[in-house]
C-alpha cells in the first residue's frame, strides 16, 4: 500500500505553514522563506533514513555515524550533528543566525549544495528589524515538523510540488509571478511523453525555472524503462536497462528560482548542470563564440516577453537567421529560434507557448515579422506538430497554450500534425488540469500519427502556405464551438504590433520625404 503524502495534505500543510509567518512577510515571499526549509527537512530525513539503513548494516547506530564521517561515498550527502533538523529544533535563542549556520555549514560539507540550501538568510534585517522574527520561526519549524519526508514518505517531486502550490496560491495576481512561470506537473508529463528521450541523450531547457520539464524527461526515461522490464518478465534489472541516464542541462535568469532547480535535481539523485543568467543576452552554453548543441531541447519560456532589438540584431551566435522577432511586442520567435539553434543535427524541441506564435500575421495585408519566421519554419520542414491546449491551466494566465514540437528529423516528411486538444481536461478550482488519459489520447494520435475527426488532423506544408501559414489547430480542427474566443493577451499582443508597424511606416516615410525635400511627416498622435 502506498502511504505517500497526499497532495491535499500535502496543500494543507504548506497553508498552514504560510499563515503562520502572514503579517512580516508578504505573500508573494512565503515560499522564499518555506522551500528552503522544506528541503533542509528533506535533506534530514532522507539523511536520517540512509543512517538507520547503515545501522542495520553495521547492527550499530553510533559506529555507522562515525563511518561516514571518514567514508562519505557511503552517502548521497552528509549533514553533521549539530546541524541536523532535530538539532536546530533545540535551539531556543537565535534561531535565525543558528539556522543560517546550520545551512551554510552544510553547503560547506557538500559542495554540491553550496549556493542551492544556503540562498537565505534567516536572520536578514530591513529598516533596522528582523524580517521574520525567530518566534515565526519557532512556530514555522514546528509545523514543517508535522510529516516525515523520507524517501518513502513523499514523491520525489515533493519540493516542485510544493513550489507549484505556494506559487499558484500566492503569485497569481500578486504582480510579481511574471518572472516565476511554472508549468503545471500534467503539461510536464505531457511534454515528457512528446520529447522521449532515449538513453545518454543530452536534454537541454534554456528557461528552465525549477527543473520541472529537465526532470519530467528522466523520470519518463525510467517510466519507459520500468515497462519494459514488466513485459520481459522482470529478467532484467532497471540499472541493466537504463545503462546511461540522460545529461541535463538547463539556464535559469532567477538567481532564487535557479537555486530551486538544483535542489529539485538534486532531491532527484539527478546529475544536471544548470547555470544563472539570461539566456537571449547571455547564454551560458557556448563556448568560443558558438552554441553548444543538443538531442533534445524542451521549454517554456515567458510568453510574449519584450526584448530591445538590439539584442537581436547584434547577437553574437547567429541565432536569429530566420527573422528578427518584433521587440515592442512579442519575442516568442527570439525563443523558438535559440532553442532551435541550440539543436544538434536530428534534434528535436518541444516548447509550451503563446497561442498567437502560430497564427498572429496570417491572412493581413503587407509583411508580418513572426509570420515570415514561421514561414521559414515551415519550408524548411522543421515543424512537426502543434498541439493546442485548453485553457486556465497555467498559474499566471487564464489563456490557452500551445505546445509545437520541431523536428529536424521528422519521420512524416512535408507534413504537420495539429491537435485540437482544447477540450482535453478537467475542471479544478481554481485551474483545470490534464488527466492521465487526456495525455495519453494526445500522445497516442501524435505517435501514431493520427487523424481523429474533431480532435486532429494531417495537413501538408503547401496547405500551410496556402492558409497564409496560419497553423493554429483550430483552425482546421473544430470541436463545435460556434465561435472562437480570441484571449485579450493575443488581442493586447496584435495592437502592439499593428503600433510596431505603424512606426515603422512613418520611418520609412521620413527617409523618403527628406530625399525629396520635404517636412518630415509626423505621424498621428
């Protein structure tokens, strides 16, 4: 019987732990304060399971404590004494200074930690006052002590479900959840399912925020290896199977978010190299002036993210070839074309984005800068499939998303597959949210490469120019709703760049009115 934690008392656990310090700390910061704790918990009691596992060993608790000390490859991590979670409980005055110590010292013990558990300070002041008091403190430990978080108390995910949570209740709406976009667990899945990744792949996510998607591939990896296992009879063991565990790589601009996505992949036993910084000025996977390529590349980047265009016109590593995307707008295109730079020979991506990166510019007058790239896109071949989500499934919109899958090895040549997946979910509260067999409808028809009447459909790459390369699925897809309901983003996104357009018209005209001799045109106002 599995006696893991429940997401709901999981949910409720975290609630109580964020009303306990409401008041000094404002809400959009609950979880700067509870993730680094939680995982400190879950340090010491995975730290606590693997001593009691030795003790067994060695039929003596004391002489397994003091083995480790000069053997730590018997261990994952270490975690001295006077640092240990049962420790900490005991302090009764300067808590925070204590707990501070206690994280920093343990970051020292394992280098590997260091600048992932000891990102906070406990004991920070502004304006002359602490920010957390240590009887908030006192108070927030004894609730975090409420549950075990040991190896077979919790899922593995236990910290990415528990950042999932405090930012969906907290950071939307607040207007400070902008930077922090998280992809709901069943997207995850989902995009898990559609990149699968073979063994020794190298997986790469360039705006990867807490190791979600990076994490998600390798646990489908040993979903699919375990299969395997369960219908050759179980004659093999899973580490005979999966022989070469993936290579995960991924680029995070938030220093604290950053932080989150080692803890999560370190909570996982996963060797990934994740890096700080901000991937379209800086990318931090190149080396001599060229980028460093992957088998698979999986994303979800901030939508419609606005970026100077100098940014794009004196890039260093040629990423931008097919199109400059608008500045003033939507830099989604800047993103797709990275990442598909970022691809080795016979890579593949699969990006969740803006529903618009595929249809905005289609059937208008004149020229359209995201829709001459995606023309691009398509003549070279590269776009495989777009699925279109439902919508209220992300934590900071209420719009519908997409995912596109490119390919430079597409198997199915000239041809796109488009899912109509809009009706694909069930209602939560306060968002909905995929079920297992919503995601295994849509990988069955992308896989197996099928037409499903009101669901998807296979259209060539002529069919796409000839629709003005418009490849949103509803379009070609319809589920019987009588009417398609733009999302006010997509319209907000449209007027910005009919102005984009507008200004640079009246440039234009400028250049040719000074030619001539004439005042310049001013333009409306």
């Amino acid at each position: 019987m599995d006696r893991r934690m429940e997401i709901s008392t999981l949910e409720s656990w975290l609630w109580d732990a964020a009303c306990s310090i409401r008041g000094p700390i404002d809400a959009p910061k609950f979880k700067d304060y509870i993730l680094p704790l939680l995982f400190y918990k879950r340090l010491c009691d995975v730290y606590e399971d693997e001593i009691r596992k030795l003790s067994k060993e060695f039929e003596n608790e004391q002489f397994a404590k003091e083995i480790i000390k000069s053997d730590r490859k018997l261990i994952r991590f270490y975690i001295p004494e006077e640092y240990t979670w049962k420790e900490i409980r005991k302090a009764t005055t300067n808590l925070g200074e204590q707990l501070t110590e206690a994280l920093r010292g343990i970051g020292k013990e394992n280098p590997k930690l260091q600048g992932v558990i000891d990102i906070k300070d406990f004991n920070e002041t502004s304006a002359g006052q602490r920010v957390i008091s240590d009887e908030a403190l006192v108070g927030l430990i004894e609730i975090l002590n409420k549950h075990r978080l040991g190896l077979t108390d919790v899922e593995p995910d236990i910290l990415g479900r528990a950042y999932e949570y405090l930012l969906r209740k907290f950071a939307e709406g607040s207007g400070q959840s902008a930077g922090e976009f998280y992809t709901p667990r069943e997207v995850a899945i989902l995009m898990a399912h559609l990149i699968d990744a073979e063994e020794g792949d190298e997986v790469y996510d360039p705006a990867c925020g807490s190791g979600g998607l990076l994490i998600k591939s390798q646990l489908y990896l040993k979903d699919k290896k375990s299969a395997m296992l369960q219908s050759a009879g179980g004659q093999l063991k899973l580490d005979e199977i999966v022989k070469k565990p993936l290579k995960l790589h991924g680029q995070e601009i938030n220093s604290f978010t950053y932080a989150m996505a080692k803890m999560n992949a370190f909570l996982h036993d996963m060797d990934a190299d994740i890096r700080v910084g901000d991937t379209i000025r800086n990318p931090r996977f190149a080396d001599g002036g060229k980028l460093k390529r992957f088998d698979k590349v999986t994303a979800n980047p901030m939508w419609n993210q606005k970026f100077p265009q100098a940014v794009f016109e004196n890039d260093a590593y040629n990423r931008f070839l097919y199109g400059l995307p608008p500045s003033n707008s939507s830099s989604d295109w800047g993103w797709i074309q990275h990442m598909s730079a970022s691809l080795k020979e016979n890579g593949k991506l699969v990006v969740v984005i803006d529903t618009g990166v595929v249809s905005r510019g289609s059937g208008n007058t004149g020229s359209n800068r995201e829709k001459e790239i995606r023309k691009k896109f398509v003549e070279n071949d590269y776009i495989e499939a777009v699925i279109l989500l439902t919508d209220n499934l992300f934590y900071n919109t209420t719009a519908p998303g997409n995912i596109i899958v490119i390919n430079r090895a597409k198997p199915h040549k000239g041809e796109i597959l488009l899912i109509n997946a809009s009706k694909e979910s069930a209602k939560g509260r306060p968002k909905n949210y995929l079920t297992e067999e919503n995601i295994k409808r849509i990988e069955d028809v992308y896989k197996n490469w099928k037409e499903v009447e009101g669901f998807s459909k296979v259209i060539t790459n002529e069919e796409a120019a000839r629709s003005d390369y418009n490849l949103s699925p509803s379009r070609y897809v319809a589920t019987g709703e009588k009417e398609e309901i733009v999302p006010v983003e997509e319209i907000l996104v449209e007027l910005e760049q009919a102005e984009e357009e507008r200004k640079e018209i009246d440039r234009e005209l400028n250049h040719i009115l000074k030619k001539l001799g004439f005042v310049e045109w001013q333009g409306e106002t």
